[in-house]
C-alpha cells in the first residue's frame, strides 16, 4: 500500500496519482481546487477498495495536453484510463468537478464503470438557481462558502504556499478550472438531456448548506437518474468528504457493497 | 513626437461614497447608479472635448472601449468614432482599442473599422486589444482562451482588410464560410493597426514582428515599467533582426499642466485620485482572471503594477506623480519628465490622457489648452 505521488501515463500524457489499499477497484476523481491532500476519506475508502486518486490532466504536475480544451475532451480521456489501466469495472467516485467529468464519461460508455459516486457534482443546473461564483470570490469568499464548518475555512486561510512550485501549482490549478467551469459556469447545457444514458448504481451525495453548488440541484439530478440514492448531509457545504469525511465514507462504502451483493 | 487626445469618458456623476460599497466600479456596480439624462450631459461634454482637440494642434483623438463600468462610457467606440469623424476634418481617429476576443465574429469589427476608414476618408487608427480581465466576466468568454481568440481574430481582420473575397476562414474559434468585405478599407493596405497593452512579453514579441512591426502602447504603468516595456519592444524587435523605430513605441498616462507644479497637483488631486481609487480598483480575481496572461506574466504584473489592482490600497496623487504612472505639473515639468522617459526609451507616440475621474470640464479643457501650447510644440 502507498501514498506516495506516483505517475499514470495514459496514451502519453503522464498524471501524479496516489494508489492505497487492495480489492475492488476505485477511482476518485478531485474538484476543481486541484489534486487533494490524502484525505481521511481516501484512507477509509482503501480499507475496502484499491484506490487511485489521480490528478486530472491540465492540474498541477500533471500534464496539460494541448488537445484538453473542455469538460468533453477530459470525460473522453477517463474512459482511456479505464480502459487501459484497469481489468474490471472501476467504482468511479467523483467531488464537484470530477463528479460532473465521471458523469459526462458515464453518459458516453458506462461499460467500465461498476458504479457512480457523486459529490456535489457540477454540470448541470435548475434556471433560476445560480451556482456562487467562485471566479469573482475573493479566497476569503472562496473559502468560507466552501464549507459549512468556519473553523475549517480559516484553517484553509491560513494556509500558505510553502514554495514557488506550490504557486505555480497553484496558478495552474485555477487556470485548469477556468477551462473547464467558466463559461456557462459549471455547466454543461447538453449534459442533462443525456443523463439516461447512465444506468449503472448511482448515488449522489451533497451538503444540505453547499455555498457554490445548490444542494437543490440535487433534486434534478434524482429526477433524471430515478433509481440513484439521494443522501443529503445536514450542516455541511461542498465538500462533505471533508466535513464529514466519517459519515460520508460509511455512506459511500455501505452504497458500494450494496452494488457489489 | 505624435500627440494623441484621449478620453475615457468616465461617469462623473457617480455617488462614489455609495459605490464604494461594492466589489468594483465594473461588473457588479448596479446600472442604477446611471442616470441616462446625467449621461447625455457627459457624452455632450467630452465629445466637444475631443472635437476641440483638433483645433489645438492634437494629431490624433482616441477613444475606447470597455464594458459594463463607471470607467468608461464607451462600450462601442466605433459609435464615438463616427460621431467625431462627422465633428473633424483632418485629425486622426483612434479607436484603442476593439477588444477582440470578446466577439463571437470578428468580421464585425473588420467591417466597422473598414467603414470610418471609409468614411473618414482614411483617418483611422485601428487598436487591437483583448479587453481588460472585469470583460472577461462581463461578456462570459473564456479568459483561458484569450490569446488564442485574439490571435486569430487579428489574423481574420487583417486577411479580410487586404485579400479579395470571398474566401473561407478556418480556425479553431472562428470558421466563416464566405468572408468578402464590403466595403474594404480605405487606408492601403490596411489602417494603422497599435496595440495598448498593460505589457506582457507574449505581445510585445508578437507586435514586434517583422510582418506587424505594430505600435505598442504602455498604458497606465509607473515610469520603470515604460522603460521595461519600451526597451522589451526595442530589444524584441532586435531578435527579429531589425531596429525598432520610435514611432513604434507610446505611452499612454494621465497627465495634468496648470502654471505651477503646487498648483497642477491641486487641480488634478481630486480626478486623478478618483480615478485610480474608484474608478480603476478591482480585486485581481477581476482583473486577471486565469489564462488572462500565462502564469509567469501574471505573477509579473502583481509585481510590477501597483497601480492596478490595488485593492482596496487607497493611492495618493503624490505617490502616482512619484513613480510616474501619471505626469503632473508646471508646462516646464511636464516637459521634463516626457522627455526623461523619451531620453530613455526614444518613444514618439503620447497618447494623453487629459480629463480624468471627476475632472471638470474646464479644467480638462485648460489642461488640454495649455499641453497643446506649452507642452507638445517644445516634444515635437
């Protein structure tokens, strides 16, 4: 078992990527505040499951592609990875960005995917309900309509780079999520009348208190995937895997072994 | 040296006090704030200004553009333009710039540019730029895209002004099947086409080529920065194997002439403050959104701008008229620190700015008077 930054190369674009833990596959895809620290989540998820973590192409270290242009061309890049890094069915588990790139992947081949894990997914959205605008929040902003719990969003203010690299990580992570959410924000306006595509086990998880993703679209979401369990998380913003990274992970684990019996 | 008039045409009766309150004088300042009758009053003010800038001897007028902002009324300032060029006979037009990757068709401003060329009989100056971070949140374009949609914006006008239609244009943002301009520009092959930049190394290596050799305008920078940008442009031009001229080099500042430097500074305190503390500030989320300029330029113009984005710092004339972002002062002082800069970098273009923020009327137009007097007959 290691947590160590690995790489993946994947039709020659090369990755950062975390592994952890042994059993049934699973995938995380991360946010679009880039490739997360090890997460008490990743760990209680490996105790199960063998987990890659990898950081989306156009994030951080990974590399930038000059063909990755939009949400499409990354959806199209994880069915490669599933294809060619995996030998079953991968249970894919996605946060805000990433669960919006597993759904646009699930729309297109569900064939690879044992199940569909959604964070507070971007990608669609109910008119009149507008996202927050991360774009023109201020860190401060950012941070505070992030989570639910204020201590945690001013232990995130206080974190500083540590060096110029983590700058310029930094630079490019928001660059990556500019590509991909700013126009329309965070949103795929040809997403939604597709998503019955999706036919593998779906859960959808979200923060009853999320500042930048409604928890209201969770709603639209059930409606276009009726058989998907729906779990609200009272008192938490947009990273329940975070705040609430205990319950959250029971929940996602009790789903996963719900889907494998 | 080539002297430029140039307006914002900001609007000055903003409740600065209540504006204040909110995240910036663009994007978010609610168009309640603008009152269209207070409006007309402004545009009917600074157009005369501009008219009147021929009379004094300017060689060019410029205008702007800029979107949904107390900053500048001109969100279409080809609209301006065409009413200038039916108030002039023989002064130059200059539109600095249309904002080109903030349109979905850039023919359209192929064909604007190519009708006051026309109607103008061939006045026109034709800027190029790609619109100031805040229009990236107006207009919703992707800002991770910008440079790629100016580029080939640029390359779409420039084919349209000077190959026979129709042809097709194929790129990567814009395809247009038929493309065949009518009418075609006056000016051969094409109007003068300067770029103002906050100053990037991408677009200064990009004007300077040896096929544009484009005029490059330094805008809004302390004097170190002209410098830097000017001798960038001159050391690019170099690599490409040629010597720059200063005809391909301007600066674009606020500058203020009454008969005394104490006087200059009292006259000019009020507008020039309101300017870069009201009407200019933005936090730098707006100001540079991300692909805006590449990582490494972005982390540059923190250092190197402080009168942008300076948020919410609140900046003194007296430290702007230090570091020579603005230029402010007796005639002999204005002189002096114009040619300073010249001495520096050999500029020849200066596009003054010479009403600012809430600058009245007549003190804009004795600014005006007293520059074309007593400032450019020494400069030329």
């Amino acid at each position: 078992m290691t947590e160590e930054a690995d790489r993946l190369v994947t039709r020659g674009v090369s990755v950062r990527v975390r592994y952890a833990g042994a059993g049934p596959p699973a995938l995380f895809l991360h946010g679009a505040r880039g490739w997360p620290a090890w997460l008490p989540f990743f760990a209680r998820l490996s105790q199960h499951y063998a987990l890659t973590v990898p950081e989306h192409p156009g994030f951080g270290g990974s590399n930038d592609p000059p063909w990755l242009r939009d949400i499409a061309d990354l959806a199209m890049y994880y069915l490669d990875v599933l294809d060619q890094n995996f030998s079953a069915p991968v249970h894919v588990i996605g946060h805000s960005l990433g669960g919006w790139t597993a759904a646009e992947a699930a729309v297109r081949n569900s064939g690879r995917i044992a199940s569909l894990t959604l964070i507070a997914p971007a990608g669609i959205r109910i008119k009149g309900i507008p996202p927050g605008d991360n774009f023109i929040w201020s860190p401060e902003e950012a941070a505070r309509a992030t989570f639910y719990d204020q201590s945690l969003a001013e232990a995130r203010l206080k974190e500083t780079p540590a060096s110029e690299a983590d700058v310029d990580i930094e630079l490019q992570n928001k660059l990556a999520a500019v590509k991909f959410g700013w126009a329309p924000r965070w949103l795929n306006p040809n997403l939604e009348k597709w998503l019955h595509r999706i036919t593998v086990p779906a859960q959808i998880i979200w923060g009853r208190e999320d500042g930048l993703l409604p928890s209201a679209y969770a709603k639209l979401w059930r409606e276009h995937l009726p058989s998907a369990k729906v779990s609200i998380i009272e008192a938490c913003g947009h990273s329940p895997h975070i705040e609430y990274a205990e319950a959250v992970g029971d929940e996602v684990l009790a789903f996963l072994a719900g889907v494998r019996a | 040296m080539k002297f430029v008039c140039f307006h914002l045409m900001p609007y000055r009766p903003l409740d600065l006090a209540a504006a204040k309150k909110y995240r910036s004088a663009w994007v978010v300042l609610p168009n309640s704030f603008y009152d269209p009758e207070k409006g007309a009053a402004e545009y009917d003010s600074y157009l005369d200004q501009l008219v009147y800038a021929e009379q004094l001897g300017f060689d060019a007028i410029g205008v702007n553009e800029h979107h949904q902002t107390a900053y500048g009324l001109m969100p279409a300032p080809n609209l301006i333009a065409s009413a200038l060029i039916q108030r002039t006979k023989t002064v130059q037009i200059a539109v600095l710039g249309r904002a080109l990757p903030l349109v979905n068709n850039p023919i359209n401003i192929a064909e604007e540019f190519a009708m006051l060329d026309v109607l103008s009989k061939g006045r026109l100056i034709a800027g190029f730029v790609r619109g100031i971070g805040a229009e990236y949140h107006s207009t919703g374009v992707n800002p991770a895209f910008s440079h790629e949609r100016f580029h080939e914006a640029h390359d779409l006008i420039v084919k349209a002004w000077t190959t026979p239609g129709p042809f097709e244009f194929e790129g990567d943002h814009f395809r247009l099947r038929y493309v065949n301009l009518w009418p075609r520009p006056y000016q051969k092959p094409h109007p003068p086409v300067w770029i103002p930049s906050m100053g990037s190394r991408e677009t200064v290596v990009w004007a300077s080529a040896p096929d544009r050799k484009y005029p490059f305008m330094v805008t809004f920078s302390p004097e170190s920065a002209v410098v830097r940008y000017h001798n960038m442009y001159r050391e690019a031009a170099q690599a490409h194997g040629y010597a720059a001229s200063g005809s391909q080099l301007g600066w674009a500042a606020p500058i203020y002439v009454a008969e005394t430097d104490e006087r200059a500074r009292q006259d000019a305190e009020a507008g020039i403050e309101s300017l870069f503390n009201n009407f200019l500030p933005m936090p730098y989320e707006m100001l540079l959104p991300p692909g805006y300029t590449s990582n490494a330029s972005m982390k540059a113009t923190m250092k190197l701008r402080p009168a942008l984005g300076a948020w919410p710092r609140q900046q003194t004339i007296d430290e702007l008229i230090a570091n020579g972002t603005i230029v402010v002062g007796s005639p002999a002082s204005v002189r002096e620190r114009i040619e300073r800069v010249r001495e520096q970098t050999g500029f020849d273009i200066l596009i003054a700015l010479l009403q600012f923020g809430l600058l009245p009327d007549h003190l804009a137009r004795r600014n005006m008077e007293l520059f074309a007097e007593k400032v450019m007959p020494k400069l030329r």
